[in-house]
C-alpha cells in the first residue's frame, strides 16, 4: 500500500499479513509513517496504491465508521476522548455499535472497564483523567465495539515506568480476550515482551518484519532507529 | 437530589405552570409566557442539532416559516384543519432538511453556520418575491369559530396558553428520550470528536441528518403555532435571519446542550427584553437594548456555560455539561 | 443589458470588493489569532464612519484628514475591547465567545441609536466628489478612491504581518499560541494588537466609505454579513486571500443586482454555497 500527501511519500509500497491471534508490533523512528499506516487502514485516508483486505474483504473506499462495523477498532496517538461525557459515557458509545439497547450497552461498558481496570472511575469525566487512565480509556472505548482487530497507536507514550507493566499486562489480556492486536510502540522493552512479530518502518518503507529476535539484529533496523553509534 | 426529589420539584413546576392563567388572570402575563414557551420550544430544537450534535446552525428560521407557511396556506386554500397542517408542515421542513443538511453537512464551524445564515436569506428572499402565497404582504388567517380543532382562540385566548405548553412538554419530553437513547450518546460523540466517534462505528452523516430532521420537525411545529396564535404571517415574521440569530441566543445563554438551558434561557431572555422594553423602551432611544446587549456581555464574560451552570449545583444532569461546541474544528490529522 | 451596463457592473463590483476585501481583513486577522469571530465588526465599522461624519459635522474635518483619526482611534477601541472583553473570555467555550462580541454588537448599535437617532447622514461636497470617465465607463471619484485606498491599506496590512518583526510575532502567536509565549512573545500584547490592527482596518474602511455611504447606527449590519461570508470564501486562517473573497463578493452582487435586484444578496450566498460545496474550506482556508 502506498499513501502520498503531495509531494511527501508516507507510505511506499508497504506490505505485510496479520494472522488471528498475533501481536504485531510497529516500530520505527517519527516520520516513518506509522500513524498514516493506521489512518490508511482505518478509512481515514485512501490508499493511493495498493490494496487493504480483512478477513477477505477489501477495505480501501469505505469510512472509518463501516471499517469499524466489520471489526477493526483503534486507539489514537493524541488522545480523543470525549471530554464533555462520562468515563462509562465514553465507553457507552463504543458498546453501542454492537449492543442493541443502551441498556445493554452500559453492561458491555462496564465490563470492558473492568477488563482495563477503570471501573472505579466510570462516574468521572473523562477530562479528569491522568494520561495513562485515558489511555486505558480509548482501549476500553474500542474494546466495546468488539473488533477482531485492535489496532493501538502509542500505549506507552507519555505514561510514567511505573505505569508501564500495567499496561503491558494489560496488552496480553486483551489479546487473550480474543483480539489480535498491531501495536505502535516507541519502548522497546514493550514490544520485546508482548510482541510475536515486529514490522520495521523507516523513512515510509518497510525495512523488516519477523520475529522479535530476528528484527532486533538487523543491523539496517539498527542503523536506521538507533543511529550508526549502536551497530 | 435523588430522582424523587428531581421528580418532585418537575411535578411543582408543572403545577404552577398549570395554574398560572388562573392566577394571572391579566392576559398580559399570559401572552409573554407564550412567548417564553414558544422561545424556549424553538431553542430546544435548535439544542438538539447545535448542543447535542454540535452543528450550530443560524438557520431557524427556514424551518419555523416553512411550519408557519404549509399550515397557513393549507388552511387557505384548502380548509385543512391546521393540526393537520401542522403535521404537514413538519414533514416538508424534516424533507427541506435533509435536502440541506446532505451537502452542507461536510461543511465544518463557522463555513457551516455561514451557510445556514445563507439558505436563510435565500428562503428568505424567495418567500418575498413569492406572490401566489403571499410575497411581502403575507398572509391573513382567516377567522374561524372558536374551537379546538380549528386550532383558534378568541375569547378563551387562554387556550392558547395550554397548547403551547403542551406542545413544549411534548419537545422537552421527546428531547429528554434522546438524550437517554442510543441518538443521544451518538450525538454527543459527534460533537465531542468526530474523528473518534467515527472510529467507533458512528456513521457522521446519517446521525447529523437525524439531528437536523428533529430539530426541523421541532421548528416547524412553532411555526404552525405561531401562525395560529397571531393569525398573521409574512416574510419578515417568520423567515428573518435575527430569529435564528434570537433561538441560538436562547439556547446559548441558557446552557449548550443541556436539557434545560433552553427553558432557562427562554424565561430569563424573554423577561429581561420584556421588562427593559417596558421600563424603558418608549422614548426610541434603545436603551432597553443597550441593557439587554450588556447582559448578554456580562453573561458571556462571567457565566459562559450558561445560566444552567448557575443552578446546576442542584444535581447532575444524566448528560453532563457539553465543554460546549467548538464552532471551528481544526482539522488535525489521526 | 449591453455590454458596457455589463462592463459598468463589473467596475463597480470590484471597486466595492477592495473595501470589502479590507473590511473582511480585519476580521480574518482576528480570527487568525485566537479563533473568534467577531460579530461586532460591522459596529467597527459603523463607528468609524460616525466618526468620520462627526469630525465633518463638527470639526469641518474633511473625511480625507479624519481618516487616519479614524484609523487611530478604532485601534483603540479595538485594543480596548480586547482588554476589556475578550481577554476575558479566551479560555471560554467557543459559543460563549461568539455571543460575547454579538452582545457587544447589539449594544454599540443602540448606543449609537441613543446618542445619534436613527437618521441617515451624508458628508455633504467631501474633496474626493463627482464622476469621470474611464475607457468610457463612469467612474465615482469616491468610489475609485475608496477601491485604491483600500487595497494600499490591504497591501500595507500584508507587509507589515509577513515582512516585520511584530507582524511575523503576530503570525507565530496565531499559529502556536504556547510555542509563541515560550519564544518570549507577550501574546497578551499579540492579541491586542491583532484586534487593535483589525479594528483599525475596519476604521480606514468606515472613513472611505464616509464620502459616498450614508450613515446610520444598522449600516454595519450588511457589511458585517458580507465581510463573515468573504472570509469563509477565501477560507479562514488566510488573510490575504480574503482580497480575493471580497473581490468575487463585490462582482458577484454588482452582476446578480444589475439583473435581479432584489436577489443580489442571495446571489452571494448561492455563489457562498457552490465554492465551498466545492472546496469545504474555502478558496485557500487553513481550517
């Protein structure tokens, strides 16, 4: 898949699976075009080459709203929440995509605030909340609407260490909740520890993609994020 | 306060609201609390679109003359009772609606309100050069016996108290079901971010669409009962840009997407321009509005969430306050 | 309808869009800065044309001398309504801050209608008076001045934002308020100037527009309109492509007005419509 802003190249030629039950980590320095990869994917941009397929359907054309429908969900690197609404509010909105009632969307809120430890929050706005509760937040929000794929830009950016195995933690119950995960992820311990495979970006190129150990070693991945110093 | 004290305190105001022609018998007071109903009808329309779903629109108006307009000439032309009228009235505003808001919704902020002020101007302007129903010279109602169905009242003018309150209940009633339901919660992601909301499965437009359906719907129902209270209509009374300008004020100063900002803001605009207008507005020299345009300032400047974040210590409104509707959206990207 | 009355349409209609352009300017400015509107612009406006009158009514002063008087004094009270008012009311929700400057618009109109009456008034034999003839066209001295006037106080506005100091502080504070105050601007100071700057466009626009316009306390009305529709057609956030949005402005009513009279106002807007059904922000916008 390829994506162009003018004269920019944000994405060339990018190409890579995801199998059920994977966690696929993004890694790659800014401007590698992580972000826009979600965007493309997520119906925010049309691709301008190439092809998006889920579950042997194709996705490029449709609005972020119907990808969502057909069981992608995704977290934002800047934070979205609905500032003005409830933290159970917040989720509300994302169980009603599958819930039939609201009734039944408040359970489903409830419990997936629970799957990401916010339940004693649920009564506070959303602007009240630290960064990593808001990004617990936008996790359960997209938890809600039930995706088969949960795509999460940045989990750990902006939250203290000492929030950081939770969040880890969490990575790996919500991939045990059913849901095969991509990750953007800048902490490398992170993604050591959660990631089966690792999908390398520089400069909107694709310049690696396997397993951890594997892409750890390879010195063009090395070059590119670290800097020569390191090889 | 708990439910019950909540419940108690609607069923006082309900009382009093019940009892007050029989109180005020002077029909002065009666016909500015019609006016506080009809306001506070029309600003809970433009609430459910401009508060609750964020797309403020300067565009009222269109909807409010298209209710006054269907009703009037269908009563003229054809003898059709107004309430059935009324029904059409809205069913045309909802069409209008939808044939606006379909391109004009991908407009954001102000572009958007710009474009309301704009249609209006052009119905507006239409409506003028019009002359099979009316152009600038309008509309009479013909006068009609005194009943219930003919939707007229002449000697028993407080009947006319009682429908409009009971028309507005009906709007408070129906907004307040949104605000619980699946269009509420939709409608509020949209204002609150689109771009995240639409990452949740809510599909933009078709929930914008909605939004402006109601709050067409909602207009239209004032219009037609505007026409039958003053039993007069032209271009200028119901189509003029400042009601628009007016409804969003009302909505605004009582609370942006709340349940009863409109109400609140209808009372409180209504009697101030009343009360400047009375004590001092004679002489023509527009002190009276001079006052009224300070206070609006001083509202602004010292309470602008509205009058209902003044009372709303009283408890917690199922919604919560909106961090009201910014009119420009920024792009940014994902 | 020959092609001269055509022609004539025409020349009218960008002579009016130049005074538009800079009215609108004004406003475009303030928007950049701090994301309001300000509905109080047409009231500017106003004023600075009662000022002008006065100063003729009163002081003999020709609106040619009041204009920089003119131009100084909506400065002040654009930098005072900013103290006074809008600082007030920065980190207010957005509708708030819009009702705001409308409730001020609503006050200085009465207040004018206080103090003025609502009569029409005209500066009688100004210097810049009568017609001549160009490339067989008429041309209204007052009119062509105004048109030249305006779009050197356009271009002198553009300069000083893009080419000094203050004007590229004023453009940094408008892009990132924080990284602006962290690179040692006093963006309070920003702000004011930026409604002192708008304000005082809108004061040389109401000293041009003196010479040939009647006055009274509602002729900011219709100007107000048409500057808030000009700059959402060259697209907000771009000063100088409200030249542009006030030009088309100008020919499209001058055009639409030579055919329909009545309809010229919904001329502008059905033009409104069609550019950003086209181009949802605007010719040129940034948001």
């Amino acid at each position: 898949m390829t994506k162009r802003f003018g004269g920019l190249v944000a994405n060339q030629g990018i190409t890579f699976d995801v199998a059920p039950g994977e966690i696929v980590g993004v890694i790659g320095p800014n401007g590698a075009g992580k972000s826009t990869l979600f965007d493309v994917i997520t119906g925010f941009y049309q691709p301008d080459g190439g092809d998006i397929r889920f579950a042997g359907e194709t996705l490029t054309g449709l609005r972020p709203d119907q990808i969502n429908r057909r069981g992608i969900g995704r977290t934002f690197q800047k934070l979205r929440p609905f500032n003005g609404m409830t933290v159970r509010e917040n989720v509300t909105v994302g169980a009603l995509a599958r819930a039939v009632s609201t009734g039944a969307a408040h359970v489903e809120a409830d419990r997936c605030l629970a799957l990401v430890g916010l339940a004693g929050k649920a009564g506070a706005f959303a602007r009240e909340l630290s960064t990593g509760q808001r990004k617990r937040l936008e996790m359960a929000r997209a938890m809600a609407t039930r995706p088969r794929l949960l795509m999460l830009d940045e989990v750990t950016g902006g939250v203290d260490q000492r929030s950081i195995p939770d969040l880890v933690a969490l990575i790996s119950r919500l991939r045990d909740a059913g849901v095969t995960l991509i990750v953007i992820e800048h902490n490398m311990r992170v993604i050591m520890s959660v990631a089966t495979r690792i999908v390398a970006l520089h400069l909107g190129e694709k310049i690696a993609d396997g397993p951890p150990a594997d892409v750890v070693r390879d010195r063009r991945l090395v070059e590119a994020y670290l800097g020569a110093a390191y090889l | 306060m708990g439910d019950r004290g909540r419940r108690a305190l609607l069923a006082g105001l309900g009382a009093v609201l019940v009892a007050f022609p029989w109180v005020f018998v002077n029909p002065y007071p009666r016909d500015v609390m019609i006016r506080i109903f009809l306001y506070a009808l029309l600003a809970q329309a433009w609430n459910l679109l401009g508060g609750y779903c964020g797309q403020v629109s300067l565009g009222s108006a269109v909807f409010f003359g298209i209710g006054a307009y269907t009703s009037s000439v269908l009563s003229l032309w054809w003898g059709v009772s107004p309430w059935i009228g009324m029904l059409a009235g809205m069913a045309l505003a909802v069409l209008v609606s939808q044939a606006i808001g379909y391109p004009c919704f991908r407009l954001r902020g102000h572009y958007f309100a710009i474009a309301t002020i704009g249609i209006g101007e052009i119905v507006q302007t239409v409506a003028i050069n019009w002359d099979a129903i009316g152009g600038a010279r309008g509309i009479w109602l013909p006068i009609k016996p005194e009943t219930l169905v003919n939707f007229q009242f002449h000697r028993a003018k407080w009947a006319y108290y009682y429908v409009a309150l009971a028309l507005l209940a009906a709007v408070f009633g129906l907004t307040a079901f949104v605000e619980r339901s699946r269009l509420g919660y939709y409608f509020r992601a949209i204002r609150e971010d689109p771009d995240a909301a639409q990452s949740l499965g809510v599909p933009l437009t078709r929930y914008k669409l909605l939004a402006i359906a109601g709050s067409a719907a909602f207009t239209a129902l004032g219009g037609t009962f505007y026409a039958q209270y003053v039993l007069f209509i032209d271009p200028e009374s119901v189509f003029p840009t400042s009601l628009s300008i007016l409804v969003c004020l009302v909505a605004v100063l009582g609370g942006v997407g709340t349940l009863w900002g409109p109400a609140l803001g209808a009372a409180v605009l209504i009697s101030l321009s009343e009360t400047t207008r009375i004590w001092l507005g004679g002489t023509g020299k527009a002190v009276d509005l001079m006052i009224y345009g300070g206070l609006i300032v001083l509202v602004s400047v010292f309470q602008p969430g509205g009058l209902v974040g003044l009372v709303g210590r009283l408890g917690r409104r199922p919604g919560g306050p909106a961090s009201p509707t910014p009119v420009v959206v920024p792009q940014g990207t994902g | 309808m020959t092609a001269e009355v055509v022609a004539q349409a025409l020349l009218s209609g960008l002579l009016m869009g130049f005074v538009y352009a800079l009215v609108a300017a004004g406003l475009s400015l303030i928007f950049g800065l701090m994301e309001i509107v300000n509905f109080a612009h047409g009231e500017f406006l106003m004023l600075a044309m009662f000022a002008t009158f006065w100063a003729w009514a009163l002081a003999g002063l020709d609106p040619v001398l009041a204009l920089p008087l003119a131009t100084a004094l909506l400065f002040g009270v654009g930098w005072i309504v900013y103290r006074g008012v809008i600082s007030r009311i920065l980190a207010a929700p957005m509708l708030a801050q819009i009702f705001a400057t409308f409730g001020l618009s609503v006050f200085l109109r009465s207040g004018a209608q206080f103090l003025w009456t609502p009569d029409f008034r005209l500066v009688q034999n100004p210097w810049i008076r009568g017609r001549f003839s160009l490339l067989g066209l008429f041309v209204g001295a007052p009119q062509l001045a105004a048109a030249l006037a305006a779009l050197l106080a356009f271009g002198l506005l553009y300069w000083f934002i893009t080419r000094t100091e203050t004007g590229l502080a004023l453009q940094a504070t408008a892009q990132d308020r924080q990284a602006a105050a962290l690179m040692g601007i006093n963006t309070e100071r920003m702000f004011a100037l930026g409604w002192g700057l708008g304000a005082a466009c809108v004061g040389t626009a109401g000293a041009l527009l003196a010479n040939f316009f009647y006055v009274f306390p509602d002729v900011g009305a219709v100007f107000a309109l048409l500057a808030y529709v000009t700059v959402a057609l060259g697209g907000f956030g771009n000063v100088a492509a409200t030249l542009l949005g006030g030009v088309l402005i100008g020919l499209v009513e001058n055009l639409v007005g030579l055919w329909a009279p009545a309809f010229k106002y919904v001329g502008v807007f059905c033009f409104y419509l069609l550019v950003v059904l086209w181009r949802p922000q605007g010719l040129f916008g940034r948001y």
